[in-house]
C-alpha cells in the first residue's frame, strides 16, 4: 500500500478548512484515514501563521492600492504614471522601467532619470506617505482587536453558576420535585425496585436558576454548583473569534479559546512593554541571587571560629581483582 502525500494531505485540508471551518478529525474520516494516524500531520494552521499570511495579503493589497490611486492631475504621462505605479510595487526603477513600456537596454538609465524628477518624486512620496498612513491604521485595528481577545469576558463562553437546591424552596425545607411527572417516575422506579416511595411534602416547582435561600439548612445559601455552556452560534463578535471549538470527551464537555494569558503577552510585545518588564525582572533576580550570596557570607562568618579542627570523612575502598573472570567477581 502506497504511503499518503500527508504534505499534499496537509494542503487539501488547509484548502477544506479555510472554506467550510472542518476539524481535522472531521475531514480525516471523511477521507477514510485513520485519525490516530494522521493527527501528526494534519492540523489547524496555527494562529501565528495565519497572523504572517493576513499582514503579507495586507501589505501586498496596500501597495496594489497605492499603486492605482495615482491621480490624472499630477503633471506626469500616462507611461510615468504607469512606470510610479510599478515602482511602488517592489522599489526597483529599472524593472519598474520595463514594466511600464521603457526599451529594456536603457531600463537602468530610464528608471534613474524617472526619480530624479521633481514631479515623478513627489507621486512616489505621495502615495508611500498614503501607503503608511493606511499601515498604521491597518496596525491599530489589528492591535484593538488583540485587545479585545485579550480581556473579553470568559463568563460568555462558559460559566459556574450557582442555583438553589433541591430543599431551598420546598414546603418546610423539604424535597422539592420540578414537577408531578418527575415524582411519578421516581415514584415507579422506587416501586419496581422494592424500595421506599418518595414524598413529595417539599411540593413541587424546583428550578435549578433560582437563587438559593440563604435559610435553607441543607445549603446553608451556598445552592449547588454547574457548568453552563451558551449556545455557541449566538455568542458576541468577540467571543465567536476567541472561541476554538468543544470537545466531548469522558470528562465532560470541554470548552477551547484562545489563551487570553498569552494574548495579553502579544500585546505587551507589540507595544514594546514585555522587553522592559522582562528586564526588571531579570535585574530583580540577579539582585536577590546576590542577597543570599551576602546572607550566605555573613552566616559563614558569624559561625564558630575556634573549630579549626577537619571534620573526618569516612571512605570506604572495595578493591577488586581485574585479573578475575566475570563469573569470579567477589561479591561487593
């Protein structure tokens, strides 16, 4: 059997993924390969590659906008204006020369001449001054949005509330049931098994979201505690793009987000604070390291002086004869 192309495999998911969001253990068993497999080669794109391939996609479509912004009243030719719009691409005159209709052996001298205009200068600062502008409004809205990744609330993608217990709100503080229909099936559940029926004197109406009674004597007000999961196809802008996926598993549902922690770091790094902090702190470990070298000193010195005496060592020498064959050894 031939083995898979897991980097052409690799390829075809990322395509797959892309378009209709499929996990790779999703698109794995549709393939018909085995996930436990291929679930070293087939994987999501990581954040930080997607983060690469979106800042190249934008600063390719900025210089391609810049480039065809060019207005018709800027003193140049038509084959100028074309010959600024290609330089702008990639910086170099004399392919930018050529691509604009210039004869290919004078290129180099042509493309020259063209930045040495006045006019053909200043269309090229225009549009790169427009070209940055727009960088730097690109990089704000890309730094909002970290932000917001960085400190949205977690309480929307899952959350541990605290309701009343089942003795918080019935009759007398006792049982209380949601409704006759659930007493009736614990009631013939209680009589198949030859146990004793329950009561219902607590009556009914439990509701697990109601706050608990600070009176109960079961509870003592705290009520009991569960996870609660939203719909996801309802949460807010923010926590939809900081929100992986769920996994079922043995343990329970488990929800996956983006690490809010490590999100925070990104935006310290792109501010330029994590460089700082993190060089408080190494200054703070070399100053405690020489603090317990000093307390260390002064305990030394402190000690007793008179003992000038060695401490005797015990050394205890086995002497082996090399001579002997391996199943002579002496035992040790």
């Amino acid at each position: 059997m031939a083995k898979p192309d897991w980097g052409e495999l690799q390829q075809r998911f990322l395509s797959e993924h892309a378009a209709t969001g499929v996990s790779p253990k999703e698109w794995c068993e549709a393939q018909g390969l085995n996930y436990a497999t291929a679930r070293r080669y087939i994987k999501k794109p990581s954040a930080q590659s997607v983060h690469k391939s979106a800042q190249k996609k934008v600063r390719t479509a900025q210089k391609e906008q810049s480039a065809e912004e060019l207005v018709d009243d800027d003193g140049l030719t038509a084959q100028q204006r074309r010959f600024v719009a290609e330089y702008l691409k990639d910086g170099n005159a004399t392919q930018a020369a050529i691509r604009a209709g210039y004869s290919k052996k004078s290129a180099e001298q042509i493309g020259y001449q063209l930045l040495q205009k006045t006019s053909v200068a200043q269309a090229i600062a225009q549009q790169q001054k427009a070209s940055i502008a727009r960088t730097l409004g690109s990089a704000d809205e890309v730094l909002a949005q970290m932000w917001q990744l960085a400190t949205f609330d977690a309480n929307q993608l899952s959350q541990y509330r605290r309701g009343a217990c089942r003795y918080c709100w019935g009759f007398g503080h006792h049982y209380q049931w949601r409704d006759a229909v659930e007493f009736e099936e614990k009631r013939l559940e209680a009589v198949e098994r030859d146990r004793r029926e329950p009561e219902d004197s607590g009556g009914y109406g439990y509701d697990h979201n109601r706050e608990p009674n600070p009176e109960c004597p079961r509870c003592n007000g705290d009520g009991i505690g569960q996870p609660y999961f939203p719909d996801t196809r309802k949460l807010p802008a923010v926590s939809r793009l900081a929100y992986s996926g769920v996994k079922v598993g043995k343990n329970g549902v488990e929800i996956t987000a983006i690490s809010r922690e490590r999100m925070f770091e990104a935006v310290m790094k792109r501010l330029g604070l994590a460089d700082s902090e993190f060089a408080q702190r190494l200054q703070q470990i070399e100053i405690d390291r020489r603090l317990l070298e000093v307390e260390k000193l002064r305990k030394e010195l402190a000690g007793d002086g008179d003992d000038d005496e060695p401490t005797p060592v015990q050394i205890n020498i086995n002497v082996v004869d090399a001579r002997a064959e391996d199943g002579d050894q002496p035992d040790t």
